[in-house]
C-alpha cells in the first residue's frame, strides 16, 4: 500500500453523482470502477476530456488514478 503522504483523496459531487478519485505516484494508469479509461469511456473525445488537467500540468504518466463512481450517467 502507497504510504498516506504519497497520495491524495478526493470527493467530487453533482446532483445525484458522487465520485471518489484517488491519485497516487505512478505510471499513469487510469482505473473506474475497476475497469480501464478506455473500457468505461469509449469515446475518445470523453477520454482526452478527461485526462486534460494532468496534460495541462505536465504530471500525466506520473500518477495513477483509481475512481469510484456511483450514480448519474457516462457523460
């Protein structure tokens, strides 16, 4: 397990929604709901959307994502 410093937690919120990402050091792999980006978000354009902010700030590749997510819908 990933020491508690190492990593950061997060809640997000939207209506009936609610999204637990987890972000730690590593290879830049994406898992939600236990299945992979591509898998969950078949789109391309959903894909691109939302690995955008650790594009952004040059930290893609560096940290692996883990999601729960329950509620609402794919897009």
């Amino acid at each position: 397990m990933v020491a508690e410093a190492q990593r950061v937690q997060a809640v997000g919120r939207r209506k009936t929604a609610v999204a637990r990402v987890l972000l730690f050091p590593g290879m830049g792999e994406w898992s939600i709901n236990g299945r992979p980006l591509a898998e969950y978000f078949p789109r391309m354009s959903h894909q691109m959307r939302i690995e955008e902010p650790l594009q952004l700030t040059e930290m893609d590749g560096r940290f692996d994502v883990q999601i729960r997510v329950r509620g609402g819908g794919l897009t």
